[in-house]
C-alpha cells in the first residue's frame, strides 16, 4: 500500500513538472513571437519604382509599383493601409463612377477590378491589349478610353467590352477624357484632335507651335475645366483655349523630358513632372510658373491633385510619393522608405580634380572674366546600371557644404554644372555611361565646399 502510494505521489509530481514545462514553453513561444512580430501595414512600402498614383477620397492615396504591389496609404499618418500584390506587373490605375473599386491595367494586358477599401480583386478582363500607356475613365459616357503602342481603345467596364478605336495618327499617342462633357482629345504627331467621345467625330483639331520631332516616346494632353486644354513632348509644354483652337508654347522649365501632366478640378492649375527629377505648378491660362518642388532622387513618373485641389501627390521611379501642400509650397509626407529613394541606380568613377579659366560646351568657349569666380574641372564617368530609369547628369552630382547642405547641380541657378554638349541635354539609357569633363562654376560668396556622391567618400578641395 505505501508502494502505491509512493507510486501516485511520484506520479503527480511528474505530470506537475511536465505541465509547469509545457506552460514555460508556452510563454517562450509567446515572447519569441512579441519579439520577433510578422511584418506589420505600417512597415510596407515600395521597393521599386511607383508608376502611377491616384487619390481616394480626402485622405487616402492608392498607387501601384513595378514591385507589383498595390498600396492604399493613408496621407495623414504617411503609413500603409492595405496592400496587395498582383499577378501581372500593374501600369495604370483608373476608377470607375461609384469610386468605390478600381481599375488597375497591367501590362500583360490583364485588367483587374478591385475593392478600394481592402484591395481585393473583384472581376479579371483578359484582353488583347499590351503595355497600356495610358487610362483614363470618361465619367459622362461610364467607360475607360486608352493607349497603347499601336493604337488607342475604349473599355466598358459594365460588359467587359475591348473596343480598337481608329488613329489619326502615326506612333504614339496620347489621350484625354473631359471632366464633364462626352469628349476627348487625342495627342499625335503635332497636332490635337477633340473628338466627340461617342461617334469619335472631330470637333477641333489644331497644330502646336515650335513642335519639334525628337525621338522621346511620351507625349501628354489634359483637359483644363471646361475650355481649356494642355500638352507636353519632350521639355515642351503647351496651354491653350481648345474652343479656339489656339495654343501657346510656355518658356521651357523643365531641364529633360515631362513625364507626368495633370489639371486640376477646378481648371486653374496644371501640374508637371520630369526626368530632371522635379515638380512645377503652373497657372491656366496664362501659364505662370506658380512653383516648384524638389525631392524626388529619380524621374517623376505620375501625379495627381488631392484634398479638393489643396494638395499635389507626386510618385518617382525612386520608389517613393511626396505630398506637396500647394498653400505653403512644402513637402507635408513622404510615403515610402527613404534609404530605397536615395539607393543609386548608376556609378559615379571621377579621375581628377583641377581648376580651370575657361570650358567649352559644343562650339561655343566659355570664359570666366569675374576673378572672384571659380571654375572647378571634373575628370569622370556616370555609368547607368538602373534596370528602368533614364538618367540625367543635372541631378548626380552635389556640391556639400560643411553644415551638410547639399545643393543640386542642375543648371541656370547659382551652382551650376556643364558638361559636353549641354549635360543636361544628354539622356544616359540603362546600361550606357557619360565619360568626359564636366565643369562646376562656384560663385561668391565662398565656403568650402566638397564634391561628393552618395556612394563615394568625398573629394576635398582648397578652401576659397
């Protein structure tokens, strides 16, 4: 009898061991897994570059990314709200009437209709179409009318119906669709059509003036409220009145090609993005330059107004989006990691540093009379290993103060940079370099400064 007794104690005292062992495994597990949480909405971000960007409501702002992600932010907090990766790399986004769902066109030519509010996918379109430019929803006719390589169409989102609408015109096109009336304007070669958006009949078309030809792909056209219209090829940028079909080419601003063109609601201001990495505002119709913003480290991809007009949303291939408030002309967010928007898609290689009197850019020499003005000589090579984004030297060097202020060498301000015929003329494609002289021009009053590169540790000069 004391056996089995001896036996029942031992056994509780075991069971109790093993359930006190159970319990402490339990709570290892639960503090491993506080230590160590899964990957929370307000860490997700972009990891490549943003291609398009639209505003949802007041306060919330939807894009999608050559990560194949889409992200709904939230502009206030500048965080994550959902996100969901698509099968197909997304190109566009564009939304229907009941501005609850959208539609994202992909570049396999897929279109997927989507809940706004939790990203899910609602109904998938397969269709014929391949590297969708452009997509814009007509609210007056509930369709989307858009372009592609070959070609522009008409999508009715309620039926699924892919219709090939006939073109005008050679190449590549750009269209528009206008905020009230059942009209569009179609954007090729040098002129603009307005066309009746529902028999496709002309009902203007007029010539640009000072068009050139040149070999850059995208060409943009917007309508500004009811009478206006804007468009843009290369650094150019064009405003008019469409009714009179008279158009005004704007002094050139931009130092490379606009990549983004957008109007605002109220048909009062034109915003405008480009590959010298910056955002303009501009005033309809007079076309005066209202402001700009600088931020982005790659070319400006998309834009878009939110807030009824008071803010500007700009995305860039350097993976990011800024909220601009157009009030105090300041940056209020950016969506996005900054270490990715600063990570280097090219290699700076500089061989010398000298001091010079004099350069030259083309045929024409250049001369430094002011004794007081330096002229520093840079011996390097840029090469562009990014698999996307062209560049433009304008924006890759720096001139750093000793209080770490960096000034952007772009050209015609106070610290200026040229190389070779006109740096900022030159566009180096993914996988090409620019190798020459490039000289800086530092005007009074002099600091010391240093020429540096994010990935290169810096190359002092001699005070001034």
């Amino acid at each position: 009898m004391k056996s089995f007794t001896r036996n029942v104690l031992l056994f509780i005292v075991l069971m109790g061991l093993f359930l006190a062992g159970c319990s402490t495994g339990n709570k290892q597990k639960a503090t491993k897994s506080i230590a160590n949480p899964t990957k929370k909405l307000t860490d997700v971000f972009h990891h490549k570059g943003v291609l398009d960007v639209k505003a949802v409501g007041q306060h919330n702002i939807v894009s999608v990314g050559r990560d194949s992600l889409i992200i709904l932010w939230n502009a206030d907090s500048g965080r994550a709200i959902w996100q969901k990766r698509m099968p197909y790399l997304p190109h566009r986004i564009g939304f229907d009437s009941k501005r609850n769902a959208l539609w994202v066109a992909c570049g396999a030519g897929v279109l997927y209709r989507i809940l706004s509010h939790k990203l899910t996918i609602e109904k998938t379109v397969p269709t014929i179409l391949n590297n969708i430019l452009q997509f814009e929803y007509h609210p007056a006719l509930a369709v989307f009318f858009g372009s592609v390589n070959k070609g522009l169409f008409r999508f009715n989102p309620d039926d699924a119906n892919i219709q090939i609408l006939p073109n005008r015109v050679a190449g590549l096109a750009a269209i528009a669709t206008h905020f009230r009336q059942p009209l569009i304007a179609v954007f090729g070669s040098n002129r603009i059509f307005v066309q009746d958006a529902r028999t496709l009949k002309i009902v203007k078309s007029f010539a640009l003036p000072g068009y050139k030809a040149g070999n850059h792909k995208e060409r943009f056209v917007t309508f500004v409220g009811d009478r206006g219209i804007a468009a843009s090829y290369g650094e150019n940028l064009w405003m008019g009145d469409w009714q009179q079909g008279v158009m005004r080419l704007l002094p050139k601003n931009h130092h490379a090609p606009i990549t983004a063109l957008v109007a605002s609601s109220d048909g009062t201001l034109v915003a405008t993005g480009s590959m010298d990495k910056s955002v303009k505002l501009w005033q309809w119709p007079k076309g005066d330059l209202q402001g700009s913003f600088y931020g982005h480290f790659l070319t400006v991809t998309a834009l878009a107004f939110a807030d009824s007009g008071k803010k500007l949303i700009s995305a860039s291939e350097d993976a990011s989006l800024i909220v601009w408030n157009l009030k105090t002309r300041l940056a209020e967010k950016r969506l996005g990691s900054l270490q990715i928007a600063m990570r280097n898609p090219w290699k700076l290689s500089i061989y010398s540093v000298r001091y010079a009197r004099s350069f030259k850019v083309g045929s024409e020499e250049y001369n430094v009379s002011d004794p007081k003005t330096k002229l520093i000589k840079v011996n390097a090579q840029i090469t562009n290993s990014g698999p996307a984004d062209n560049i433009f030297f304008s924006s890759n060097l720096f001139l750093t103060a000793p209080d770490q202020t960096r000034f952007h060498c772009v050209g015609l301000e106070n610290y200026v940079a040229l190389a070779p015929k006109a740096y900022f003329k030159r566009r180096i494609a993914p996988g090409k370099s620019l190798k020459g002289n490039f000289i800086f021009i530092i005007e009074p009053p002099y600091r010391k400064y240093t020429i540096t590169y994010e990935t290169l540790k810096p190359i002092p000069l001699k005070n001034y």
